[in-house]
C-alpha cells in the first residue's frame, strides 16, 4: 500500500502533461496558420535525408535485401530521380532494368521530375528516349575516327532515321510490328 502514494502521483503528474499537451495542439490546430507552420516543420524533419541520411527504400513492400538485382538498381533510379532537383546525369539508367518497367513505371516518373530537374541520360533505350518525351537529344557518332556530334528534336523529321536506330533500325522496327501484330504484312495479303 505504500506505492499507492506514487501512483496516484504518477497518474496525476501524467493527466497534467496530458492537459498541457492537449492544451498546446488545441492552441496549434485552433489557428490555420499554426498548424500550416506545425506541419512545414514536420515535413522538413521527416524529408531531411541530408541530415539523418537514413531512410528505408523498399520494393513492392519488401526490403531491398529481399529484392533481384534488377529491382535494386530500379529503385535506386527511383530514389536518385525523386529526390532534390539539382540536375542528374546517368548513364545507361537501362542496364539491368525490365523493358516493360522502363516504359510502364520509370518513363512516367521522368516526365514527372523533368519538370523539375534537368535529367541527362547517356542511353541506347528507345523508351528513354522517345516515351519520356526528350526535350533535347544529343547524338554521338563515329565517323571516319572522328567523334560526330548532332543535337535534334524528336519532332525534326531530318532525323527520323536516326530514332529508329534506337529501336533497332527500320526493318527491326517493322518486323516487331509484324511479328506483333500491329500492322499487316503487305507482302502476305498479294498472295
């Protein structure tokens, strides 16, 4: 019975720090411009990586250490364009990546963060290129042991030829069609 004094002090103590804090959020929630305030400061601790430089990153719910190598370097894509809006420069983002996660997932996420960024990518992958609707493409060649460089527009038509490349060139590119199912084979339908 001796310890009943101190709990019932305890019990006291916490209704107290209760009260008080239920006091100081009514004073926070009562006013917009308190709470608008609360919830910046909460944010700007919950989303400073460069200070704790600890976060989870996880793939379709499961740990990262739980995931193939491919679903690794997806989400450190993932991760690297999300975050800041300085301008990022990757090469080959496709190696080691899905072709149907490039164009279902990632081509989506780039149209998104380039509104905010600069996104460079050194790339052979016709979904980087063409899906994410590039702003600028800056194309290198070999030519005679001389490194030729051409800059174009998706929309310029001088160099169509040159995006079909991405895709394997023009005839790899119909032949997908075909083989698809896409377009009919002209050739077939004279027999």
């Amino acid at each position: 019975m001796q310890h009943a004094g101190f709990i019932e002090e305890l019990y006291g103590s916490i209704e107290n720090k209760k009260a008080a804090f239920h006091g100081t959020m009514k004073d926070i929630f009562d006013r917009e411009i308190h709470f608008q305030i609360y919830r910046l400061l909460i944010l700007k601790h919950l989303r400073n990586v460069e200070k704790y430089k600890i976060f989870e990153v996880r793939y379709d719910k499961r740990a990262l250490n739980e995931t193939s190598f491919g679903q690794k370097c997806t989400a450190v894509l993932v991760v690297l364009l999300s975050l800041g809006n300085n301008p990022i420069i990757i090469d080959e983002p496709e190696a080691h990546l899905d072709s149907a996660l490039i164009a279902n997932y990632l081509v989506t996420l780039i149209k998104k963060q380039k509104q905010k960024r600069q996104i460079i990518f050194a790339t052979h992958n016709a979904n980087f290129v063409l899906n994410a609707d590039a702003e600028l493409i800056i194309q290198l060649k070999n030519e005679n042991n001389k490194t030729v460089v051409q800059s174009f527009m998706i929309e310029s038509d001088d160099y169509k030829e040159d995006l079909l490349k991405l895709e394997g060139g023009e005839k790899a590119f119909k032949d997908r069609e075909r083989k698809y199912g896409i377009t009919k084979d002209k050739t077939k339908n004279k027999e």
